[in-house]
C-alpha cells in the first residue's frame, strides 16, 4: 500500500494547527476540530475545481524554504475554509487565511519546520516537504486536490506540479513561483548526492572574472595514476543543466581547460554557461556526482581564480590563475577591505579600516566603495597616498565628522565593496551578529582571507576577541521560559534544544538553542537529581548563519567526577602545549534566569570553525566515533555496519570513501599511509602520560575525533574529564598510574590497530618517547606542575567555593589538587608517581609493554 493510500484511509484528523502570515487575521489561526469524511477516490484536477495544489519545491536552494503553490480556477471569497497537510501521519491540517483568491491567482505557502524563524512576511505551514512526499487540500472535511511526487521528480533546482496550470498533468518543472507553469524543454538529471572518494579527475581551478574581459573558465585535473577520457564525463554549474565534456585523453598529472560561456568559441571547448561571482560547479560520470568546487563572493574575484591547492586535493583557496599549470597561491589585495565597525559603541560613527597588503605605495583615490544599499552610488576615496603596510580609517556617516567619511552608514546587515575600474576587487560581508556593538568585523590578521568578528583595533593590526579568557572567570548568562527549562530538566535524557537567550562578553543573542549533552555522566546526573548537567549551545539553530562572537556552538561542560575542577582544563592546555589541535577552553559562572548554576567549562566546539584555525585543508570529513566501529577495525565495506562512527562534516556530499579506505588499509595494506602519524604520537604522549583510559585506547574508544586531509586522517582530542586515572573501567585489577606507555590499551594492542600502527615502526617510537620526555621534563616537572595547579586555583578558588550545585565540597576540591578524593587521584601525587614510573619504562628499569594483551589484562 502507498502512503496516498494509507493517508486517504485515515478517517478522523484533529485539524490543530494554522497556517499564518505576517498580517493575517486571527481567525486564520483559530483553531478547530473537526471529522474529515476522506473520499478515497482518485482526485481529478479539472476546472471543477476551484482551487489545487499547483506546484511544489521541495529541496530549495541557496538555503531557501521549500513551498507550495496554490491556483484559483475560479474566484473564491474565502480561502479559511481549505486546509493543507503532507503525507506524514504526524502533521495535522494547517488552516488557510481569511483572504480572497481571484481567478486565475496563484498563493504561494512557504513550507518550514515547526522549530524555524517564520518569514516576516508571506504565509506558511510548519511541515517541510521530502524528495518523496505529498501535499493534499481539503475543502472543509473533503479531500478535493493533492500533489504527490517520488524521489527524483523534485531534486533541488526543479520543481513538481500541473502543466498546464490548474488542470494540467504533473511533471517536474523549473520553478515559477507564483507565476504560470512553463512545461519543461530540457532533459531533467537525476543525479545522486554523493562525491566519489579517491576521483581520478578533479575540477581544479576556476575563473568566474577574468582580469582582461576574457571568458570565465574551469580547469580540470587528473588526479589518479591513470589517463581519463574527459569525454566520460559532464558538468553543470548550480542551474543544473549537465553539458558534457569534450572528447579528449589526458594524462595523470595534466591540466585541461574549457571556457564557461554561450558564445561559441572556434578552437576553444566551452560549456554553454557562465559562471558567477558565487556559484558551484558539480563533476559528473554519468548520472555520478564525482566532485564539486563551491565559492561564495569575495572567494573568486577579478584577477584571482580559486580552487584546489595544492593540485587536486581537498583544500580550497583562492589563488592566482594558474590556466593548464600548477595551482599557485594568491595575496590579498593589493588594497583590502581590512576591517569594518557597524555598532559603534556610544552611538558612535561607523567606519571601516582599509590595509595596503603590498610592498607599493597605492594612491586611494582610484579606488571607490559601494555600500550594498539600493539608493547609494559608488563614492570616490580620498586623494591620500596609502604606504605599504600603511592603514586608513574611513567614518561612514551621513554628517561630517572631520575628517575622512563616506555619506552612508553600515548596516547590521550589509556588504561592503572595493571597486577600481568599475571592478570589485574586494568585499567584505557580515551578518547582524558579525558586528555586535563593542566588536568589529574583518580579516583575522591583516590581509588574510580568514574573516571573523574582531576585538576593536581602528587603524592597528586586527586580533581576535578573547573569548576563551585565561586570566579571568567570565560569566554566561542565559534567559529561557520558565516552563521551557523546567522541561529541558524533566526530561533531560531527551537532550533535546529549547530556545533561549544568552549575553556573553557584553553580546546577547535573542534566538539561541540550549539542551543537555552527555552519555553516562548525563543519565548519573539525571538520576541524583541534581541539575547540574552539562549542555551543547547552538548559536544557529534558529537563526541561520548566527554567532556568538564568531562561535556558531560550543560547549559547558560540568566537569563531573573531577572533585579538582581542573582535569579536563589541564588536560587540553597540554594537548594544545605538545602541538595538537584542541579545542580551546576557559572557566565561566553560568546563570540561569539570574540564578547562578555553578562554575563550569566552556568548550569550543570541534566542528568546520574549528578546523578552519587548525587546518589548511577545511574539506575534509569529520568523524566522531562512539560505538560500534570506534575501535577502527575493519568490518566490512559496507559504512553502515560502523553504526557508531558518526560523520560531523559533509554529510550530504561525502560517500565515506576515505574512512573505509583508511580502516581498510589499516588492516590490509599499508596503514601508515592513511594516518597522520606525528598527530597521534603527539596525542598519545598527553593522553597516556594522564592514564587518560576513558579514550580511544580505552575500553569503550571513545572521546575523540578523526580528520581526514586527503586521505590520511589526524587525531582529535575530546571531554578529557576523567583523565589524571579517573576512568577505570575495565581495568580495576591494576594500578592505572603504571599503565604501559607502548602497550597502553585496555584489551588486546591489536584492537586498537591506530595505536598499534603507530607505535610499531622503531622510528615513530623514538619519536614518541621524545614527546615524552618532552613532557617529563617540561610541564610534567614537579614543580612546573605543581605552580600550574595552584595558578589555577587563585584563579577559580573563591568561584568553587561559590558554586551552589558542585559535585564536591570545597574541602573537597582544595585536597583533589594534591591527595587522594574517594577513587580520584590528588593531581600533584598522581602526576609525581606517573612521572617516575614512565621514567623507569623509558629506562627500560621495568616493562613499558607486555605481551600484547594490553595493560589490563597483564
């Protein structure tokens, strides 16, 4: 049975909801229960109809809503006696406005989910619309018209609906929102969402605005150990219409360049479009997704080309046009927009800062900008001569300030352009939340690319808030309903978001998500009643593109079972200290509704801001493992059967191809070459050196990320709370401070082939046991210890002591730091004896392995 015909079985829905508009009458939102008497005969678009459902997008593009349209074949006085629902049993009918609908008149519903910001204006449902859906319209309890498509007739850039309107066939289309239905001309590609691992051919660079008027272009690049027929293969552009490439070999390692025009060009290979100043180009054989090359504005403009540096590989920049030759990277500028103030402070004036980023003198004045205001021209900088190096702050006001300005002001959200020759040569946009009152926004350092909310620095070099504050407990402050957060506590197993507001660092966001996070820490929690859980802040979730200071989510963590309040903050900072990519962290008071909950962690979250600070590469796919598969040992080919490997970035391009790769040749080939071996020496030499067993080379292999670079996956480090000999699951019959530092695995060395590998080769076990006495003789000296945790202490001492929800008292907490608490090791006496017991196995005095059981099962 189809689920039409289940839906049409259905013979009593609660009508419960609306559908509502900015503007509409209440009656609209009323709402009433009702019997729908369902008929279960074919429905039939005909003119006898006096309203059907029209046409529907149901994947949008550019982040847009899915929506539905409506046609009148005759006029109608009142549409609130129709109602709208899809095909899920767990939606119920959304009531029409009370408007009148003319003959011949479309209305567009805007389809959302019940959790988005409504539009300001226009109507809407809160159901989303699926690749295999329908929408069905009642009359009063009468089902008298739906819509109803599979997967494929409604891929992103298409539409489905009647041709003609009101009474025609349904068919895919291309979108006419509110306007008449146009039949489709060109073939409609149904093609999948998945980029291929390991492709042999690669779009490689891009031109979307040549330098000298000339055609944009796209560069391709055989990427494999083969030569690839381009004739295989085809591309489009984000309209979707697929051209295919022309009929010609090239080798591996050689470049091949077609233009992106609707000119024919003689002698040239062309695709028949052209490509824009944001826009994506998709690779495919044939109907295969085999890459993609993505770009925003700014990324590709006039003298710059953008795309993969180096040659074929995951990581994106953008570049000086290299056409058929090795990708070469680009400079910013020469004169960029370097920083931008659009709340000013005190109702200040508004500025923006220009930096020549090159080592010539640049005269202003043949450079203009453009605010992104409809009514503004182009305005014509001053006659100043800019020395290399040299900054220039420029008011933007409508009245004259004294000196340098521009006769507009910035908006909250705006965008700003560099022109020169009627050419944008630079552009800087931001969001409201980009540029709170008290920050500035623009590159991360002078004439980078990066681009993130500032700390204030008119006319110096720029520099990154301090958000994650080392010298000072700051506190967050969070404003919820009341209702709503006695709900996120009753059901915090639930660990589902509730909205709320929060102010940080003098920034406060209206439309922010809270829930509670955890695994066993959250049900222990839970169950003692306490309210002191740890949460997951999402600064996006209702509003799209949002951040707190440049954080879209991060982290406070409660730091249970730690009577110290100080391993999971040690833990990292050493982390970061022996060169691996952590996640920042710092101390806060959390408020609720004015009421202090109690000292806490606050910790950046690992996601694609995260990787854009450690990494080059920002492309790659993002794991977090916990589960079956977390071990890393081959299964199968089959990425499901990793049921606990959970995929955090590219979740809706990547095939998993590099992480199948990668557990494959860990167990079959050569397994070195897929893992960034100094990243996990680095990794083992804090997190052995910790007894830190609640790990991957723990029991339960978990807590920790992988990254992948092209193939070769790094190692991540997370919630380290339990570090210091905390977790001894597993591995209570020995003493957890002489844990091996060559076999430091709870359960047999071979099933933790990422350790395994890495500590097999001779080399890397020098090299590991270097970072060791690294540590030893560094932050793990008695004495550098010891002044590390009583640092720590003057810095949080009076706020523990203040915490109303603390696991521990503050007896407690002041003797963790140096003995024994219950089953939690004192800091200083546990890292004293560590210390000297790593040492006498560097010695070889005793055993730094066994005989391949791993340590807790000696």
């Amino acid at each position: 049975m189809t689920r039409s015909s289940i839906y049409q079985l259905l013979v009593v829905l609660m009508i419960t909801a609306s559908l509502s508009a900015c503007g509409s009458s209440d009656s609209s939102s009323d709402s009433t229960e009702s019997e729908i008497i369902v008929d279960d005969s074919d429905t039939d678009e005909s003119t006898s109809l006096a309203l059907v459902v029209n046409e529907i997008v149901a994947a949008a593009t550019d982040d847009g809503n899915d929506w539905i349209e409506l046609y009148a074949n005759t006029d109608i006085a009142d549409l609130s006696i129709y109602s709208l629902v899809d095909d899920s049993a767990d939606h119920a009918l959304q009531a029409l406005p009370e408007i009148a609908l003319s003959a011949g008149e479309f209305i567009v519903i805007q389809a959302i989910d019940e959790s988005d910001t409504p539009p300001d204006d226009g109507y809407y449902v809160t159901f989303k619309l699926g690749g295999d859906d329908a929408v069905y319209l009642y009359e009063s309890d009468t089902l008298i018209s739906q819509l109803d498509w599979q997967d494929g007739e409604a891929e992103e850039g298409y539409s489905y609906g009647l041709y003609v309107d009101g009474t025609g066939s349904a068919q895919t289309m291309l979108p006419t929102q509110g306007t008449a239905n146009e039949e489709l001309t060109e073939d409609v590609v149904v093609t999948d969402t998945i980029i291929n691992n390991d492709a042999q051919l690669r779009i490689n660079e891009v031109v979307a605005k040549d330098a000298d008027d000339g055609y944009d272009w796209i560069e391709f690049y055989a990427s494999g150990d083969d030569a690839v027929f381009l004739g295989d293969y085809s591309i489009s552009d984000e309209g979707g219409e697929l051209f295919s490439l022309p009929d010609v070999t090239i080798a591996a390692g050689e470049f091949y360049r077609v233009y992106a025009t609707t000119d024919e060009l003689d002698d040239f290979a062309t695709v028949g479009f052209k490509l824009g100043s944001s826009d994506e180009v998709s690779l495919f054989l044939d109907t295969d997704l085999i890459d993609q090359l993505s770009w925003g504005s700014g990324e590709a403009l006039i003298g710059f080309s953008y795309g993969r540096y180096p040659d074929g590989s995951d990581a994106t920049a953008t570049l000086a046009p290299t056409p058929v030759a090795a990708n070469s990277s680009a400079s910013h500028g020469p004169l960029v927009i370097n920083e931008v103030v659009a709340s000013a402070e005190d109702d200040g004036n508004d500025w923006f800062e220009l930096y020549n980023n090159s080592a010539s003198a640049i005269l202003l004045s043949d450079y203009q900008v453009l605010d992104s205001s409809d009514d503004i021209d182009p305005v014509t900088l001053p006659e100043v001569t800019l020395e290399a190096g040299g900054y220039m702050v420029i008011y933007a006001t409508d009245e004259d300030p004294g000196s340098d300005y521009v006769p507009f002001k910035l908006g909250k959200e705006d965008v700003l352009s560099l022109i020169k020759n009627d050419d944008t040569v630079d552009y800087l946009e931001w969001q409201e939340s980009d540029v709170s009152q008290g920050y500035s926004y623009g590159l991360t350092t002078d004439g980078s690319w990066a681009i993130n909310t500032l700390a204030v620095t008119q006319g110096t070099a720029n520099q990154l808030p301090d958000i994650y504050a080392k010298d000072i407990v700051e506190s967050i402050y969070f404003e919820i309903d009341e209702d709503q957060w006695q709900d996120l506590l009753d059901n915090a197993l639930d660990e589902e978001y509730h909205l709320t507001s929060v102010t940080y660092k003098g920034v406060t966001l209206d439309e922010v998500a809270i829930r509670t996070k955890g695994n066993s820490s959250l049900q222990s929690v839970y169950q003692s009643n306490s309210e002191r859980f740890s949460f997951n802040i999402d600064v996006n979730e209702y509003v799209s593109g949002q951040k707190l200071l440049g954080m879209k989510k991060f982290v406070l963590n409660n730091m249970y079972n730690d009577p110290s309040y100080m391993r999971e903050y040690i833990a990292y900072e050493l982390m970061d200290e022996m060169g691996v990519a952590a996640p920042d962290h710092s101390y806060v008071n959390v408020y609720v509704n004015g009421e202090l909950k109690g000292l806490y962690l606050l910790v950046e979250f690992v996601n694609e801001q995260f990787l854009a600070k450690h990494f080059s590469n920002t492309n790659g796919d993002l794991y977090k493992p916990d589960g079956t598969g977390s071990d890393l040992q081959y299964i199968d080919d089959n990425f499901s059967s990793y049921s606990g490997v959970e995929l955090k970035t590219n979740e809706d391009s990547s095939d998993n191809g590099a992480f199948m790769d990668f557990v494959y040749d860990m167990e079959y080939s050569d397994g070195l070459s897929v893992i960034d071996q100094d990243s996990v020496l680095r990794y083992l030499s804090v997190s052995v050196s910790l007894s830190n067993l609640d790990s991957y080379h723990g029991s339960l292999a978990h807590n920790y990320y992988i990254y992948d670079q092209d193939n070769v996956f790094t190692m991540l480090p997370w919630d380290l709370n339990e570090s210091f000999g905390s977790f001894s699951q597993g591995c209570n019959s020995a003493d957890i401070r002489e844990l091996y530092i060559d076999e430091p695995t709870d359960g047999a060395l071979a099933d933790k082939p990422l350790v395994a590998l890495a500590l097999a080769s001779s080399d890397n076990l020098d090299t590991y046991h270097a970072y060791l006495n690294q540590l030893i003789d560094g932050p793990l000296s008695s004495s550098a210890f010891a002044e590390r945790v009583a640092d720590i202490n003057t810095l949080i001492g009076e706020h523990v002591a203040n915490d109303p929800s603390a696991f521990y008292s503050f007896s407690e907490y002041e003797q963790n730091q140096t003995t024994t608490v219950g089953r939690f090791y004192g800091l200083t006496s546990f890292i004293n004896y560590r210390v000297e017991n790593m040492t006498q196995q560097l010695n070889g005095t005793i055993a730094s392995a066994g005989n391949g059981n791993g340590f807790c099962s000696r």
